[in-house]
C-alpha cells in the first residue's frame, strides 16, 4: 500500500511557548478547498480548545487560515486540518514544536 504524505511542506513548525500562530494551509493544485475543520493533539491527547478558544477556519480559494493557535506549552503537538479538496475529504498535518525562552537549543 503506498504511504501518502500528509504533512505539509512548512512542517514542522518551531515556537516559544506562550506565542501566537496563525496557520495558512496551501491546497497546492487545488481548485476549491471548502469546510475546514481543526484539531489538536499533544502526547497523543486533544486538546484542541485549548489551543484554539476559537475554532473557526476558514477557506478562500484554495488557501485555509486557522484562527490563532495560542495556549501552547513547551512539548510537540500535531495540527490536523480536515477540509472538502475539490470534491474529496483530506487532512493535512502540522507539526509544531514549543521550546521555552530560556531554552539554549
């Protein structure tokens, strides 16, 4: 079976904790993107609203904007953007890893 990838070409993202991000996606190739939705996991755990108190994505052409990712905590965590690609269901992840201020790497 082929493996597909699904994370997207800016993976994976570096932050601060306590930042703010605004995430774009780019449904390269594609003509309409329509419905998103997000998700995210840390550890394996949701915590989506925590990390999006506001959860309303939305899509303009081929381009989906999350609203702002914040409440994020030094570890890793995965976004996973689901949304209508020209007729099909496709999820796009993002990884993104939170260092502290202090951290010296």
């Amino acid at each position: 079976m082929p493996q597909y990838d699904t994370w997207v070409v800016e993976s994976p993202v570096d932050a601060i904790e306590g930042e703010s991000l605004t995430f774009t996606i780019t449904y390269e190739g594609a003509t309409t993107v329509s419905s998103p939705t997000a998700a995210a996991y840390r550890n394996k755990t949701t915590v989506t609203s925590t990390v999006f108190p506001t959860n309303t994505p939305t899509a303009s052409g081929n381009v989906v904007t999350l609203s702002p990712a914040t409440g994020l905590l030094h570890g890793q965590y995965v976004i996973a953007v689901t949304a209508t690609v020209d007729g099909n269901t496709e999820v796009r992840k993002v990884q993104v890893r939170v260092g502290r201020a202090n951290d010296e790497q």
